[in-house]
C-alpha cells in the first residue's frame, strides 16, 4: 500500500477517533495497513486496583516498535487529534495509571517476547536483552537457564519490565544494588513524537534518564537492556520477630549496613493473626510464635524483619556461620528467629504462591486500595504511628511492607523523586485488599479517603517529609509538589520529549494539548 494513502486511512481513523469520541465505533479488529486495532479489550479498561476502568477507544496489538513509531508520529502530526495513548504491560496499576480513556491503549504483551543472554562480554560484565512487554518472570526464567540473573527485583514476578522501569522497582535487593532503574544499561525508546532512539547513561542520556522512573510520560520503551550476574543456586531466608519499633528499624538499619554479607532485607507489620498467617505462605517454616495482640487494654503489633544470603558468595565460611555472624548483632524477641533454605527461583517467585492462595479464595480479583510511601528516616516512627492511628489494625487485610533503601544507590538524573535530605528512607507498602463481600463501594471510598488523609498529612508534615511511590495525584499542583524541586525538569523534558501529552494519560499529570 502507498504511504500517502496509509496515512490518509489511518488519519481517518484518527479523525473518528477524535470526533466520535467516546463513541465505540470500532466492532471488531480494524486492519488499518501495519496497524491493527481492536475494538476495547476487557483488559485495556482494568487494572490490579481495580478502583479506575477508564475505557479506550481502541486498542493497538503491536507486533513491532515500528508500528508504534507510525501511531504516535500521525498523532502527533494531527492538530486536530485529541487522542491520548497509554502503554500497558500487565497491568498492575492501582489507579487507572495504563488506562487512556477514549484514547488508545497499546497492549504492550503483543510484541514478540525476545530475551537474549549476553555472559561475560567484553569487560566480564553480563547482561540481557529483553522487550518491554516481557514480564520479568519470563526474564529469571530464560536468564536461569544460563546461570544468570537481574540483580535487582520486585516481590512479585508478573509485571512488565517497560512498566516496572517507569516506575523504580523496588525490593529487598534495593538496599544493595538499587532499584531496577539502576540497574539497566541501554533503551530503545519510542517518544511521544514517534521518534525511534536508542538511549543510555551515554547516548541520548537526557531521555534515557527521563524514562527511568518518568510514569511513561517521555517515551514507551520497547528494548531494555539489563544488567546481570551470577545466579546463586540457594537462598537462606530468615524471620526474626520484634515488639518494639525502635529495635526493629535499628536492626535493619544495621543489616543494610552489611551489603558484604546480606543480600536481602525486608519487613513488615504483623497487625494481626490473619496477617502473621497470609504473609508466612510461602515461607516454609513453622512458626513457633502466638503473638498476644491484646496487652493491657490495648492494641499491640509486631514487627517482622526478613533477611536473606545467597550461597554463592562465600569463601571460608559457610551460610549458617554468617547467619550466627549476624544473628549477634541482632536484639530480636528471643527464640523467635526462624530460617530456611529454599531455591533461588522459590525465593523470588514467593509471591505466586500467595498468590494463588488468595486466588483460590476469590481474593486475588478484588480492590486494592494500595499506598506506598518513601519515608526518611527521621520521620519513620511518626508515619508509623500516623498509619496504625488511621487503618484499624485488628481487621485490616494485606502486608503492610516497611524497610529501608539507601539514596546512594538511586541515580537522581532519573525522573524518581524521594524526599530530600537522609541517606536512609524507608519504603512503606499500605497493600491492603478490599474484600468486596465485607467492604462496600462505600468501604472502599472510605479507605481510599483514609489513605489519601494519611498521604497528605505525611508529606505535609515536616516531621515526616513523605513522597508517594507509585503515585496518584488529582491534580496538576499536586504533582508540582510531589515533584518540587525536580518539577522544572519534569515538565522541561515532557516538553521536549512529547510536546503534546500524549503518553501515559492515566497518570493525569499532563493534560493533552493540540
Ligand atoms: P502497567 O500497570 O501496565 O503500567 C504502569 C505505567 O507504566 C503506566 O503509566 C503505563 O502507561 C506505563 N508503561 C507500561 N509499559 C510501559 C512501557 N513499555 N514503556 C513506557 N511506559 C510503560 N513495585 C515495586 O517497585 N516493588 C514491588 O515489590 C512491587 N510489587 C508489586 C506486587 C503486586 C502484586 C502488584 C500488583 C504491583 C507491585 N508493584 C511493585 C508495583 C508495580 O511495579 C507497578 O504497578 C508497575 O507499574 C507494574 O508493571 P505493569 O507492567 O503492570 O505496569
């Protein structure tokens, strides 16, 4: 097919899509040349929170990033379009952050899934190749099977390397080797203005640190280029148990103090018998502890510190021997530690197996009234308080996560933004479920309120000085102090890099301008 006539169709189609919005014209695929659009998806309007369905006009199944190129090069010639295009990768949002409302969303799993292996290249450095869409299960998978892995993960396996990326990702590894953002070489990007570029620290570095963490407003990355190394063949994955707050921070403090002999720190709250019971699932232990949440006349939690070595690393000395090495300088309740040794891929899978537990219960497809909060150091016991004061501890359901992340390890070129000042913060994960056989519409707008009270009251607060990870805000001022000092560049690089607001709408940061 000529060009000149591909583009008159596909402009057609623009134009509909532009006046006939939110009209849905489109009954089933449309083959428009290189670009096949579907009508809307189930999935295109749904996400994990499932609190936002956001339906699109169409939806786009790529097969390569040239037909993204071709999509957002017409859009962004077209004055009259008001078309908005959102990537998403699986999906695991909880505020609508891949939808694109009478836009078009690009389902990002419909590349062709390409990881190559590169071990020990030139400087012994090795890495992997992968598409955006891939999840990073498939990524652990395929790099296993060269007895290599990425350094740096998330809890849960089945969410897009292209979404992860434009967010952080974050877990237990982050105190030691960064978040995902820090551990990526090289991009091929598609911006807002249809432009193809490879980018990285090196080449194209204003965009390469734009995307990393940038919510999807620069560019959808379509390659990603991740660093890796030895995969250890076995975990040791260990428990201890605390009644005071001011003991556990401390003892994680001084694990992620460790880099040499830890390779994993976590934490969470145990609020309640349901959570000490949800959150052990995967861990193949049986746990000796009942603890008494009732203690004169009031409510008391409990604190739980995860840790983890790997067993490749050592030369004279074997696991159990750091263990014990740790374990002294640790002030946990006595006899309440507990250890296990498990594969590395069980490790990192861990959350599957919780997973399909909540799945087998119908709780896994239901609202997730989600909060992440970084939190400096400084002001941890305060949020801490803030939160238990505001989420009911005795019935709450979900993990609430709590460990600390060392700043030195993000690059503060990337578009990430945690709360100025401490060499320590702390990610707080608030990761509740909205059963909805117990909690109505209301229940739900009711912990949504809650948690948006606690949001704002913690990053008001100078004692605390909070920023929201995976952020949700309303309006554009909102994000302007979300950003704060870091907001002139944020918009700069909008500017520059997709002038129209086009991508990533859900994220209601920028509108769409034409
Ligand atoms: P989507 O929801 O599909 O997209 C998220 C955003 O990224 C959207 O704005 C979208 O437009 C954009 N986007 C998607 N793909 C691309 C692309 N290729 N290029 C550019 N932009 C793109 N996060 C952590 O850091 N640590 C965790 O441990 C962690 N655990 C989680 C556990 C569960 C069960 C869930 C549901 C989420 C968890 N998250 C965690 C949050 C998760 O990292 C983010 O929600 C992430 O965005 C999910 O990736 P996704 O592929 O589902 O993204």
């Amino acid at each position: 097919m000529e060009f000149s006539v591909l583009c008159t169709r596909v402009n057609v189609l623009i134009l509909l899509l532009a006046l006939c919005s939110p009209c849905k014209f489109i009954q089933s695929p449309v083959d428009i040349g290189p670009l096949n659009f579907h009508q809307t998806t189930n999935t295109a309007s749904l996400d994990f929170g499932r609190i936002i369905f956001n339906s699109p006009s169409a939806v786009l199944r790529p097969l390569s990033p040239k037909e993204i190129s071709f999509l957002l090069r017409i859009l962004s010639a077209s004055s009259f379009s008001k078309v908005t295009v959102a990537a998403r990768g699986a999906g695991h949002s909880i505020h609508g952050q891949a939808q694109a409302l009478d836009g078009i969303v690009i389902e990002m799993d419909s590349m062709p899934s390409s990881i190559s292996i590169h071990k020990n290249v030139d400087s012994g450095f090795s890495y992997a190749d992968v598409s955006g869409g891939t999840l990073w299960i498939e990524l652990l998978e395929e790099s296993l099977k060269f007895e290599l892995a990425p350094r740096s993960w998330t809890d849960y396996l089945y969410l897009s390397i292209g979404g992860t990326l434009s967010n952080g990702g974050i877990s237990g590894q982050t105190f030691k080797h960064g978040p995902q953002i820090s551990n990526v070489l090289q991009l091929d990007v598609v911006t807002g203005k249809g432009e193809q570029v490879t980018c990285s620290h090196t080449e194209s570095s204003e965009l390469f640190f734009a995307v990393l963490g940038g919510l999807g407003q620069f560019g959808i990355i379509t390659r990603a280029r991740i660093l890796l190394q030895d995969a250890p063949q076995k975990v040791k994955w260990t428990r201890a148990f605390y009644d005071d707050f001011d003991t556990f921070t401390r003892d994680q403090e001084l694990l992620v103090a460790m880099p040499n002999m830890v390779d994993y720190v976590e934490g969470f709250i145990v609020l309640n018998e349901q959570s000490l019971h949800s959150s052990s699932i995967a861990f193949p232990s049986h746990l000796q502890f009942s603890p008494e949440f009732h203690s004169k006349g009031s409510y008391k939690v409990y604190y739980c510190i995860e840790f983890a070595i790997h067993d490749y690393q050592l030369k004279n000395t074997t696991v159990d021997q750091v263990v014990t090495e740790i374990l002294k300088k640790m002030s946990y309740i006595p006899s309440h530690f507990y250890s296990v040794e498990v594969s590395y891929f069980d490790f990192l899978n861990r959350v599957k197996l919780e997973e399909n537990s909540l799945r087998s219960r119908g709780l896994w497809e239901v609202p997730h009234p989600w909060l992440n909060m970084f939190v400096p150091k400084s002001g941890i016991k305060e949020f801490k308080d803030l939160l238990l004061d505001n989420i009911s501890p005795s019935d709450f359901e979900g993990p609430v996560l709590i460990y600390p992340l060392l700043r030195d390890k993000w690059d503060a070129n990337s578009s990430v933004v945690l709360p100025d000042g401490e060499a320590v913060v702390y990610i707080v994960g608030v990761l509740r479920s909205a059963n909805p056989a117990t909690c109505s519409t209301q229940c739900l707008t009711d912990l949504l309120q809650r948690h948006r009270h606690v949001e704002q009251a913690a990053a008001t607060n100078p004692q605390i000085g909070a920023k929201q990870y995976l952020a949700h805000h309303r309006t554009q001022d909102q994000w302007r102090n979300h950003f704060g000092r870091n907001w002139d560049r944020f918009a700069a690089r909008k500017v520059r890099f997709d002038p129209l607001s086009i991508l990533a709408p859900g994220q209601g940061i920028f509108p769409r301008t034409y």
